[in-house]
C-alpha cells in the first residue's frame, strides 16, 4: 500500500472522532445520537488501524476509542433516565 494512502487513511479516522463530536454535541435523540456515535467511532478505528502508521494508528484509535466510551456512557444515561 503507498504511504499516501495511509495517510489519507489516517486522516480519515482523526475526521471520524471530530465528527463524533460534532454529534454528541447535536440536539438529536440520545439513543440515535449514541448509535451514530458509536457507529463512526468504529469505522474510525478501522481508518486508523488500516493506515498502519504509527502516529495515526495511535491518535485515531485512542480518540475514537474515546468517543466509543462516551457513546457507551451516553447510552447507559439514557436507560437511567427512563427509570
């Protein structure tokens, strides 16, 4: 594979967590909200994992590792809150 298309790669999976951001953030559901989250979360990770560089690898799984928590997080509020 080039190195360029790794870095696109890597690129891609540090746009998936800016997005999932950008979603929690969004007055939507909180169980949609979660599972958009969540959703983009993983194929962030699979960006990052796909890029096999080392910095990308690193950044963009533990930020979306990250978002993948707080989905979680967010998901388990919610079930709470409809106690």
């Amino acid at each position: 594979m080039k190195k360029n298309k790794r870095n696109i790669l890597g690129y891609l999976s540090i746009i998936a967590a800016v997005i999932s951001v950008i979603f929690f953030f969004l007055p939507i559901d909180d169980e949609i909200d979660a599972i958009i989250i969540g959703l983009i979360s993983l194929l962030g990770i699979g960006f990052a994992l796909a890029s096999k560089e080392f910095w990308y690898v690193f950044i963009g799984t533990l930020s979306n590792i990250t978002m993948l928590g707080i989905a979680y997080l967010l998901i388990i509020g919610t079930g709470f809150s409809k106690l």
